[in-house]
C-alpha cells in the first residue's frame, strides 16, 4: 500500500501529484481517494484515474483527511493498494436515501466477485448525509452475513452538512453507497474505539423516529439538549454554530456491553427536533457523553492495537483510517496532529490514510456496526 | 420521567417491541425482528426455525443459510453450535407462540455465554413477536380472503363471456355473476336471474324451480316474478308431477310448448290464470339435474323465438352456475368465517365486520361501536379434569348463551381457544356496552351441565369502544384483549374499560419479569406472617407464611403481581424454594423461643410448577433435617386447579410428600370446577374456605349453603376447616355455629412481618401493631 497526498489548489496538479506518488510506476488493484469538497471533484477523480491506468477506484469527500504527515484540510490523499495478495471487486448504488439498507446490499454483492482467497473485508463509503446509515450496515450484513467484515465511514464535506459525494471508477454522485470487497492471503485487523464516559442523568428516548429526535422526556429534545448542556447563545439559533457545538455533545444509547455513541447533526429549530445521523430508538434511555484529550487519545491507542492484534503476527504494510469529526471537535488542532503521529507510530512506518467522518462503519463481532464518534482503523498486512 | 430504572435488556425490549410493530407483514416481521434480536444480543447470527425450516436468519449470505445445523441446534436447544466460518457460538433457544412449533434461537462468537438476564430478554422478546405475528397473520388472511374473491369474480366474468351472445345477456349476466361473486344472499341471487329471464325473453311470468329435498318429485318455487299469490297458492294443491318444469327436469332438455291450455299436463291453475305459452330449461348442481327456470306468458299468439329459446337455455345454464357456486360459496364462506365448534363468527369474520362496524360509525356521528374480549378464568382445569370433549361441549354451550345474551344485530364471535368476543354496535354510550357485558357475564357464570358435572366458569370481560370509528379494527380489538387481562388479573371487577395506560400496563409486566429474574438473585423478597386462629377461643394456632417482593424502585409489589409471572417462567421454583427455607426456620425459631405454648403449625403455598419439581422432596427432607423442625408442624398448601392437573401424577406427588410426615392443605377450596367427591382421591389433611364464599356469608344465604357444605364434607372426611378472609364478626360468629375449626383474615391480624409477628404471638389476637407495642 502506497499514500500520496497533496494540497494544491487546482484539482488536475493534485490530483497528478497525490495520484503520482501514491501510483509511481506500479499498477494498482484499488485506488482509495479521500478529499476535501471544495476541489472540481470531476477534475480531480478523472485525472487520478487517468493517472492510475484505470485501476478500480473508490473514495469520497470528507471533513479533513488524513496522511502520514498529520491531518489536513483542502487536501486530497490517494491510497494505491496493489500487489498479487489482494482481489478487488468494488461497487456503486445510487439514489440511496429511502433505500438505503437495499443500496448498500447491492454494494455487498461485490463480495461474490472477488477471488476466493482466505481473508476478507467489505469496505463501504456512504453518504452520511441520506438517512439512517445503520440500514447501511444491516444491508450489507444481509448480503455477506457473519463472516466478512466490514469497515469504512460516512463521506463529508467539510462540516458544511449540504452535500457530501462518493467516487466510484470516473463517476462523481451524491447520495450514493461506494463499496470494495477486499480479499486477501494476509490478514486484515479492524480496530473500533470512541473514548466518551455519560455524563449526567439518563433520559427517555420519548418520541423519535429513525434519526430523528422529537423529545426526551416528554420534552422538545432540541430544548432539554441545549438546557442540560447549557449551550452558548450562537448555538440556540445558528444552525452551523450549533452542529459546531454538538459535535462535541453526543448522545450516548445502552447498550448490552456499554453505550452507543450518536453524533447529533443538526437542530431542526422549527419543530425542536434533533437530527442525528443514525437511528436513536423510541423508548430508550439516552445519555449526555463527554470527552476529554485525554480519554479521546487512549481510544486511539486502543483502535490501533486491537487492529494490529488481528494481525496474527504479521506486518502492517498500510492503515486505513475513519476518523469521527466530533473527536477532531474534542482534540483540536493540535490534538488531532498529535492523533495521526501516534497512529503513524503504531503503523511502524507503513503508510497511513484516511479521513474525518460523518459515521464509522466497523463490524466484527456482533452484528451491529455503524458508530459515531468512534476511530475505526484497517489494518493491513 | 428521568427516574427510569432498568438495565440495558429493558431499554433493548423496548427498543424491539417499537421496531417489530411497524411491520405490516410476517416475513418482513419475522426477518425484522431476527435482526433486532441480533442487534440487541450482540449476536452474529439469528434465526427464526419452523421444523425443518429456516423462516428468517441473520449472519449468512441468504444462498448459504446452515438450515439442517440450525435446526438441529434449535430443536435440541443446543447450548454451542459450530457454524462454518464462525466456528464455535453460544446458542441460546425460546420457543415461539407464533408461528405454530417455531423456535427463536441466537447465536454468538466468543466466551460470553448467555446469562440469565439476555435468556429473559429474548424469552420477552419472543412474546413479543409472537404477539405480533399472530395480530398479522389475521391481518393477512383478511387479504388473502379478499385477494380470492377477486379471483372468483374474475373466474365469472369469464364463463359469462362464454356463454355470451347477445350484449344485454352479457350485461345482465354479468351483473348476476357479480351479486354471486360478492356474496348476495342467494335468494338475491335467483331473484335476478328470474327478472332477468323474464325481461330478455319478454315473458311476463318467470319462476326458477328446485327439487324439494324432502320430497324430490316435486319441485319448490324459489323466485318467481308475475304470478298472484292466490295463483300460486292454487298451483300448489295440484299434482306435483304436472306443468312443464317437470317435464323439463324428466327429460334433462328444454321443453317448449306453444299452446299451453291444449297441454295435457297443464297446470290448471295457470291456465284459467290465462297463461298461453310456456318453456322450462333444466338447473343443473354440480352436473346434476335439479330444477328448472321456466318462463310464461298469457299474450294471444306469442311465440318462443329460437333466439327466446337459446337465451332461456343460456340462463338455465348460468342459474346452474349461480346455484352450485353460491351453494359452495355459502358452504365455503361459512366454513372459512365462522368457528367449526361453536358455529360462532370466527376472528376473521369478526374483524370483518368490526371494520365495517368503524366505518359506518365515521359516517353516523353520535353512536358508539363496542368491543367486549370475553376470556374464560381455569378453562384448561376443564379439559385437565373433565377431557377435551366436556371441555367443547362447555364451550359450545356458553357460546350459545353469548348469543343468547346479545341483541340480534351485534355480532359474537370465537376467537380461538377460550376466547370469545362481542361487537357492539350503534349503542348510544359507554354505560349501554357496559350492560351488555354486565349480561353476558351473568348468564355465562350461571353452571353448565356436562356428563353430570356441574361446571362454573366465570368469564373476564374487557371493553374498548370508539365513538368516531377512527381506530383500526385489529387495535380496537387488542384494546379489549388489554383490558380483559386487566379484568382477568382484578378477578372482582365485572368487566373493564380499556384505558390508553393499559399498554404501559403490559409493557410493566415484561420489565416485571425481566426485574423478577434479579429480585431473585438479589434476594429481594420478604415474608410476612397471618395467624390462623382457632375459633373457639380464638386462640393462635399456627401461621400462614406469604411472600412480598420488595421491590428497590416500585416498593411493596403484591404477590397477585408477581406469582403468575414467577410460575410462568419458572423464577417461582428458587422463589418457593427459599419461602419454604426462610419460614421453616422462622417459625423453627419461634418453636424454640417459648416451649410453653402447644404445637404451631406452619402453612407454606406450594406452586404447580413447584410441585412439579424433582428436587422438591429432596429440600424438604433436608430443610427438616437441618433445622429438625417437626414435619407434622408443617402444612403445604396447593390451590385446587393445581389438584386437577395431571390427577394420577399429582397424587403421586402428594403421596411422596406425605410420607417425610407433613401435611396438606387445599387453597382457595369451592372455586374449581369439580365435584365434592374427588376430595377423597387426594391425600389432604386441611381444607381451605375460599374467601367468596366467606365474604358473602349471612345466615341462609347461598354462600353460608356452600360453606356448610364444605364444613360437612370435610368432617365426614376427618379434614380440618380453615375459613379465609374473614373480616367481620358475624362472619365469625357464623362460622363457628357452622362449626369451621380454624380461620384467618383482617379480623385477626393482617399479614405481619416477623417481629410483628412474635409481638402477636406474645400479646395474643386483638394486639394492633403501633396501638399497644409495650
């Protein structure tokens, strides 16, 4: 696995020298592509394609990317992966949102095309933006069932909450499931951690629907959040200035071993409702979660050394990382600078890349998947 | 509302039960609900198993489901499963209700093996779709029914085509194929084949004829058109064998004849009616010739075309079709809607009707639309003692006697088992449904006679109503079902109204049961003692140990709360286990403490489920051993519907617990279903007067009959009479003229916790704790 990266304004350059020194003269079995939304995305991914031959090509915006030379914003980062260890299938599902659990099934089937080698993973990018991304992991567990993992994360765009996009070949969509069914005669890890604690009483999912939270306790939610939180003015009335708040502020769900952590998205002023981006049920309890540098960082810790566990002694040769904006709300810039430097250390040396998301997707037991606020890493071997 | 308690299995249920009741059909169910009980165990892999099927799973590609290793690990409720590709999982298996035989078995990698609080939550989670599914299935039969009448009609709008010449035919046809497709009652049905022979072949007298089953030469008039009452009294005092149906039926084609007063078989009565021609073409049932459509008419010189004639035939024929669908359909139809048992409307029928009932109620503003769900209390003692046949025989009665309780327009219905229901209809407010249910339930309690027996039964009756016709047919339904289980767990109050707070009331008896499973663990429970007093003298002569749950949020629940949950799932044998531990070394204590007084007797209620429990002899001859408390200072208490299950069996039990020394008392005596005389088929030392026939007692009464009775039977069978409830002292004082030997109740002391209790002991009856403690 090969990462490059660059910053440069115009998406043809960028996409030359990103693609350029993730590519060099090898031929790629995939190329991954995360980048920020602000580049002419058709530019940008035609010119990669070109650049790579063709190779199979996923990827999608997000809210800040990640490379081994610390995270970054307005940047793109090409992952090559290549070599005769992998087989490859990806897939494409648009017109998601309404279907999205039928999409992401559809996105799956790609498991069926890959060589029959001993290890497995589904890696799905969506738009975090279209409905409740748990549909995405129930779709794909469908398809797949129990014995290929999965892992991957909500594309974004830049904490704008407007539109995010997802790459597939030279096809740039919205609304969209992109997938690559990975296959592979090493082992592949998958590390999930979030690093939150509850803070304050439970309360009582009262009425919700989907991702949609209409009241705790018999309460407008968006009311007892702002109170119990003791949100700033900006917050109460801004709906950037209160998705800049809530990224920090999640809600936190029981669950049998621990708490589900939801990022909150957006406040619906109208009618006081919290909008979040996957499901919170009716009739549950719900928490306030807080975290701090500190418990944000053991969670990193602990993502990249449960991966790496799953490695049955093997070397990294690269790290795929899905990063929860709200964790780069808690760490800040230097935070989060000191995040990549530590995941870089447990790489020891091998490549990393990855990208701040709206979602992470991340099962390996169980069968639940879909996380906020949560590092996932893939480590590969 | 932030006081919420309960574990994570709570929220996880309640989480479940939200998300199966979106689903409008049972696959989508059924594979919904595999995935949420995934979800909520942190499990791989769910499946819902039916025999040999696989009905729903979650954690395979859907083309490589291990259907034969699920099965197999469901059927033999496997604690490990080995899966391809996940290797070894624990397993965790409830059966299911609903769908009939299926089991809802988990699966999950690791070491984590399923505790008692996940087995509680799945066993809840299983009700719940149970519940579900069953409300579906009904749901999906109504759709079927109605997909297969659409079909029906289908199927006639083609064999009319055929029979088609002419566009009028076909449109009368037609419409005659639709009023059978659409159920018209049949005489609707052969009205409109009549009219209409009698316009297309312009014959003012039309009539379709039938053999009489009962006399098969002749034929009955079943529709006719243009003949005067006093001409058809007139045809009937002739020979059955003349005009020209007969002859048409005899000769099995059509028969024409031109001049009809030359007719040597005419009928005389038509002809001085002034009838000049006629022709019959026969009615064939399944084949068979069994009438004919005939048609006449008194114009001078009227001809049959051979196009009348023609159109005669293709009539007959379709009036042939008319006859055996529609006798089919009504046989079919009242097969397939009304309960084979009682001849009652069954559920499907019964929210048919329900449905139409609501609808007409949103048009008609002011009137109400009741529903009662009508459940008998110990049915199943019925079938247990008396077999399956009195158990019908039982039911085919009260239904008869819902029917007869009700007025003609409202609807009652067999819901299955020993569920009944009724719909109430255009009644002008609640108070006039709640007087329906008032009358039902008087005339279901009166006794029924079967084989000799004489069988109670006493009916729990909830009630919903809607007074706009706005709520769904199936909801307004499971309203009642609420409110009958609310009347059911009451068992005074005559019947119930729903209220909206009785679901939070259902929704409390799955927490209750997931919160019993560690109250247990937890030793949450305490006991409290009432004294059993001798009558004469009032003297104290032992305690009845009763069980409290104190629960750490709700506080005190009382035992009528928690004990049916308990025996349901199986926490009532560790609860009982440590009742009997904890009271036989109370009292074992008090024994000790003041060996001045006489013998104290020890009464401890022992559960079916208890009773069924291997171990139980085993503790028992322990608990004496350890403590030495004396056998013979110890009662064991077994309701009477306990008795009737399983005779043989329990009798068995009851001999091998006689013989550690101990003795056994009836509970709740008088409230079964069977005779006196099976007393003496029990090894039982103690009766107990059930409170009802205490609560009523007055000299003469019906009740005092019924205590004097059980009094007089118990001596004969040298058995000690105990009266519970008392509560006042002429009902005392009753009792002891009756001759009862012991008793408990208010009157004397309420249940009391030990050190209450010792108080008591030491004061004697007539002590109030807190008046006189010093």
């Amino acid at each position: 696995m090969r990462v490059g990266r660059s910053a440069a304004l115009d998406a043809r350059a960028a996409g030359e020298e990103a693609a350029g020194q993730a590519l060099g003269q090898d031929k790629a079995s995939l190329v991954v592509v995360f980048c920020s939304d602000a580049y002419d995305l058709e530019q940008l991914i035609r010119t990669i394609s070109e650049r790579s031959g063709g190779a199979p090509l996923i990827g999608c915006s997000t809210a800040g990317e990640i490379g081994v030379s610390g995270p970054g914003d307005a940047s793109v980062i090409v992952t090559a992966l290549g070599g005769e260890g992998f087989s490859i299938a990806t897939a494409l599902a648009t017109n998601a949102s309404g279907r999205l659990r039928l999409a992401s099934a559809e996105v799956a089937a790609s498991v069926s095309r890959v060589a029959e080698r001993p290890y497995k993973v589904l890696m799905l990018l969506s738009d975090g933006l279209s409905g409740d991304q748990q549909e995405v992991v129930r779709g794909a567990y469908s398809v797949v069932g129990a014995a290929v993992p999965l892992v991957g994360g909500c594309a974004g765009d830049d904490l704008k909450m407007k539109r995010t996009y997802q790459f597939h070949g030279t096809q740039v969509v919205t609304d969209a499931v992109v997938g690559a069914a990975i296959a592979s005669d090493s082992p592949m890890g998958i590390g999930v951690r979030h690093g939150w604690r509850r803070v304050g009483e439970p309360m009582l999912v009262t009425g919700s629907a989907d991702n949609r939270v209409f009241t705790l306790d018999d309460k407008p939610a968006l009311d007892i959040y702002l109170d119990r939180l003791d949100a700033p003015a900006g917050a109460r009335m801004d709906g950037a200035a209160f998705t800049r708040f809530a990224i920090t502020h999640p809600l936190g769900l029981s669950r049998r071993s621990g708490e589900e952590v939801r990022f909150v998205g957006e406040a619906n002023f109208e009618d006081r409702s919290l909008v979040c981006i996957a499901g919170v049920p009716q009739g549950g309890l719900a928490w306030f979660m807080e975290g701090d540098d500190t418990s944000v960082l053991e969670a990193t810790d602990a993502a990249c050394s449960d991966a790496l566990a799953s490695l049955d002694g093997h070397r990294p040769v690269g790290f795929l990382a899905f990063d929860c904006i709200a964790r780069r709300g808690v760490l800040g810039d230097e935070g989060i600078r000191r995040e990549v430097s530590r995941i870089g250390l447990h790489a020891g040396g091998a490549p990393i890349a990855g990208f701040y998301t709206y979602g992470e997707i991340a099962r390996t037991n169980g069968v639940s998947g879909f996380h906020n606020q949560t590092l996932v890493i893939l480590a590969l071997s | 509302m932030s006081t919420y308690s309960g574990g994570w299995s709570t929220q996880q249920l309640a989480e479940f039960l939200t998300a199966i009741a979106s689903y409008s059909e049972q696959s989508g169910a059924l594979t919904g609900a595999v995935e949420r009980v995934a979800e909520a165990l942190e499990a791989e892999v769910a499946a819902i198993v039916q025999g040999d099927n696989v009905l729903a799973a979650v954690g395979f590609p859907p083309d490589d489901i291990p259907t034969e290793l699920l099965c197999r690990a469901a059927a033999r409720d496997s604690a490990t499963i080995e899966l391809p590709s996940l290797g070894v999982c624990r397993v965790s298996v409830v059966a299911l209700e609903t769908p009939k035989d299926a089991r809802l078995l988990v699966a999950r990698t690791g070491d984590s093996e399923f505790v008692k609080e996940e087995a509680v939550l799945l066993r809840a989670m299983g009700r719940g779709l149970a519940l579900t599914i069953r409300s579906l299935a009904a749901l999906e039969e109504e759709r079927h029914l109605r997909a297969r009448s659409e079909a029906q009609s289908r199927e006639n709008v083609r064999l009319v085509r055929q029979l088609q010449e002419r566009q009028t035919l076909l449109e009368r046809l037609a419409k005659i194929g639709q009023s059978i497709s659409h159920r018209a009652p049949f005489a609707e049905v052969l009205d409109a084949i009549v009219r209409g022979a009698s316009e297309l072949v312009n014959a003012e007298i039309a009539s379709f004829r039938l053999r009489d089953q009962a006399n098969p030469d002749a034929l009955v008039i079943l529709a006719q058109v243009g003949l005067a009452p006093e001409v058809l009294a007139d045809m009937a005092r002739e020979p059955a064998s003349r005009g020209v149906s007969p002859r048409s039926v005899a000769e099995d084609h059509l028969v024409v004849i031109a001049d009809y007063p030359r007719f040597e078989g005419a009928v005389a009565a038509l002809v001085r009616d002034g009838v000049q021609v006629a022709m019959a073409a026969p009615v064939r049932e399944t084949g068979q010739v069994v009438g004919s459509l005939t048609v006449a008419s008194r114009e001078a010189g009227r001809v049959f075309t051979p196009a009348e004639q023609d159109t005669l035939v293709a009539f007959a024929e379709h009036a042939s079709l008319a006859l055996t669908d529609s006798k089919m359909a009504a046989a079919m139809q009242h097969q397939v809607l009304h309960d084979a048992l009682t001849g009652l409307p069954n559920r499907t029928l019964f929210l048919d009707r329900l449905e139409h009932a609501l609808a007409r109620a949103r048009r008609e503003v002011g009137s109400i639309t009741g529903v009662l769900f009508i459940d008998l209390d110990r049915f199943k003692n019925v079938n247990d003692s008396l077999g399956h046949e009195a158990g019908d025989q039982l039911l085919i009665q009260l239904g008869r006697r819902l029917r007869g309780s009700i007025r003609e327009v409202d609807t009652p219905a067999r819901l299955g088992g020993d569920e009944f229901a009724v719909l109430v209809e255009g009644v002008a407010e609640l108070n006039d449904v709640i007087i329906v249910a008032q009358r039902i339930r008087d005339n279901l309690r009166q006794p029924v006679t079967i084989g000799g027996n004489e069988i109670f039964s006493n009916p729990s009756i909830g009630v919903a109503t809607s007074s706009d016709g706005r709520e769904a047919a199936s909801e307004l339904l499971r309203n009642a079902d609420t409110a009958m289980y609310r009347a059911k767990e009451t068992g005074t109050r005559p019947c119930v109204v729903f209220e909206p707070t009785m679901h939070a009331a259902v929704m409390r008896r799955l927490e209750l049961d997931a919160d019993l499973e560690r109250a247990v663990e937890r030793n949450e429970f305490e006991l409290h003692y009432q004294p059993v007093v001798r009558l004469q003298g009032e003297t104290i002569d032992g305690a009845e140990a009763l069980v409290r749950w104190r629960h750490p949020v709700k506080g005190l629940i009382p035992p009528a709360e928690f004990i049916g949950v308990a025996e349901e799932t199986g926490q009532i044998v560790p609860l009982g286990r440590w009742v009997l531990q904890e009271a036989i070394r109370q009292v074992g204590e008090w024994e000790a403490a003041s060996t001045d007084r006489g013998p104290f007797s020890l009464s401890v209620n022992v559960s079916g489920r208890q009773l069924q429990d291997p171990d139980l002899i085993g503790q028992l001859t322990r608990m004496l051993d350890e403590t030495g408390f004396n056998p013979a200072h110890l009662v064991l208490e077994i309701t009477e519907s306990v008795l009737m299950q399983d005779m043989t069996g329990t009798v068995a039990r009851l001999r091998e617990l006689k013989r550690l020394g101990l003795r056994l008392a009836i509970d709740d005596f008088g409230t079964g279903y069977s005779s006196l005389g099976y007393l003496r088929h029990f090894p039982v030392d103690v009766l107990k007067i059930d409170r009802t026939f205490v609560d009523d007692i007055t000299e003469g009464s019906e009740q005092s009959a019924v205590a004097r009775a059980i009094i007089g039977l118990s001596d004969a069978l040298h058995l000690t009479t105990v009266a519970e409830g008392i509560e006042t002292a002429g009902q005392l004082d009753l009792l002891r003229q009756l001759g009862c030997e012991l008793g408990q109740g208010y009157y004397f002391s309420r249940p009391l916790l030990a050190k209450a209790f010792e108080a008591l002991l030491r004061h004697g009856i007539g002590w109030k704790p807190g008046v006189s403690a010093a």
